[in-house]
C-alpha cells in the first residue's frame, strides 16, 4: 500500500454518510436502494458514495440480476490503522507531481465525457489538450485527411483548426494528404 | 405570484439551514448537494424577478425559462448516467428534483 492509498481510504471515511454506509455493511451485504431507504438517501447518492468506497478498495460490488450488491473488503478493514499510517511514500518527483496534476485539471477543465468543451486560448493549455487529442492516432501509422477529420470532429466540430494546429506544433507531421502522429 | 417568491425564499432559507447542519455532522459531499439544490432556488427567483415585471416578459417568459433548464438539465443527466459519472448523476437529479418542485408551486393563474 501506498501513502497515496492511504490518503484515499482516509478520505473516503471521512463523511458521515460514508461511515454510516460502511456501519450499515458490517451487518452484511446490501444492494443500493435497501442502503438508500436505511439511510434516508436516494440511491443516486448512496451510488456516489458507493463509488467513492470501492475506489478507496473498502466496499465490494457484484452483479446480481438487476440489483448491485455491496459488501465490505474485510482484508482491508481488518488492517490496522498502524499499518496504513505506515505506508510508503510514492517516490514521484514533486515537479513531476505538480505537472501531473496541472495536466489533470487541464483536461477535466476541458474535457466532458471525451468532448472538448472549447479550444484553450492559453497554448500551455491547448498542447496538452491536443496531445490527449493525439491520443487517438496510432503513432507511425499513416491517415488520410476524412480519416483524421473523422477522428477529431467527434471530439470537437473545429475539426481544421485543431487538425492545422496539431500539424503546427509538430504534434502530427503533414505530407500532401497524408497525416502522421510524431509525438 | 408574491407567494410564489415567498415560498423561492423560504426554501433557500431551509436550504442554508440545511447546508450548515450536514456540514456540522461531517457530510461534506451531501453539504455541496444540499448547495447545487438550494442554488437552483436562487436562479428561480432570479429568473422570476428579473422576468416577472420585464416589458415583453410575464409569467410565461417565467414557465418557458423553467422548462429550457428542464430540457437540459434532462440531456446532462442523460449524459451522465450514459457515461457512469456517478457524482454528476446526482447533482444533475437534484437539479431536477428542485425545479420539479419550483414548478409545482409555480401559481396556476400564471402558467
């Protein structure tokens, strides 16, 4: 376990409503809407929380018919708070972890559901929104001009002018009618 | 439509109230729902007041706005639950649930 883990089973207990969704699970296992009449919450927002807690790795979830069924991780709960406190520490630069989490709010900024909202003004912030964009395209392989149009109008109908910048700053390379992503 | 305003106010008031309680007991996450619903309050009666007494508005222009955000707010759920974002599901149900609510109390003589 990392601190970072660590950081998020923390986090995740700490809301009421989260301790009272894991308090309720000790009894055993419970789907969503039985927790959510328990709770006095609806069972959008017991999913939410839900989701929170099986990103932490406390709750389980399974399929059964039509019903999510939740339950507790065990082997978790059952560690020892001295042995969570204790976890390493993520050897990650701290420029790097700046810039990781500059990017990553740069593209949830920008980004909904895989659309890009607008075209950054900033060209910090347009690079790294393109290059998320560049994503799509295998590197090396050649495009023609409808299949790279057809790639990016889904994302964002300025389908030209992302195409035109992306070519600009070297992110693609243009031959006559032929595209390649080079970084 | 005086009673209609009062009722906008009464709720963001109960609303607020209800803001402090989940934050007082450590509900952080239901605290910012409780905000979205109690915000959705406060546009109403924006939108109202501003539409309300404006010449060329009036209580249609009023009932047309609630049932734009409606018809959005509808598609970002959609949206949403296509998409498995479970926080956003809630938020854009809440939205929901507190204009249903707007419009119910939305004066009959008016709509």
């Amino acid at each position: 376990m990392t601190q970072g883990d660590a950081l998020k089973i923390f986090k995740s207990l700490s809301d009421t409503s989260r301790l009272r969704i894991v308090q309720s699970l000790t009894k055993g296992e419970m789907y969503t809407e039985l927790l959510a009449e328990r709770l006095g919450l609806t069972p959008s927002t017991v999913s939410f929380h839900m989701k929170k807690l099986e990103d932490a790795g406390i709750a389980i979830s399974r399929k059964e018919q039509y019903y999510t069924v939740y339950s507790l991780n065990r082997r978790l709960l059952e560690a020892s708070l001295f042995d969570i406190a204790a976890a390493d520490p993520e050897q990650v630069d701290e420029q790097q972890r700046r810039e990781a989490e500059y990017r990553q709010k740069v593209i949830d900024t920008f980004f909904e559901y895989g659309k890009l909202k607008a075209i950054p003004v900033q060209r910090k912030k347009k690079l790294i929104c393109y290059e998320v964009i560049a994503e799509n395209f295998v590197p090396g392989k050649v495009y023609g001009e409808k299949a790279l149009n057809d790639i990016i109008a889904p994302i964002h109908e300025d389908y030209c002018t992302i195409r035109r910048d992306m070519i600009s700053e070297g992110i693609l390379s243009r031959n006559g009618s032929e595209y390649v992503r080079i970084k | 439509m005086d009673t209609f305003l009062n009722y906008l106010t009464e709720q963001i008031a109960s609303g607020k109230a209800e803001i402090a309680r989940l934050e007082a007991d450590g509900c952080r996450d239901d605290a910012d729902f409780a905000k979205v619903r109690t915000n959705i309050y406060e546009v109403c009666k924006t939108v109202t007041n501003a539409l309300i007494n404006h010449p060329g508005a009036g209580p249609k222009a009023v009932k047309d706005r609630f049932e734009g955000f409606q018809a959005s707010w509808g598609g970002a759920l959609e949206n949403a639950r296509k998409h498995g974002d479970a926080r956003n599901v809630v938020v854009e149900e809440t939205k929901l649930q507190a204009l249903a609510d707007v419009m119910a109390h939305f004066p009959e003589a008016a709509k």
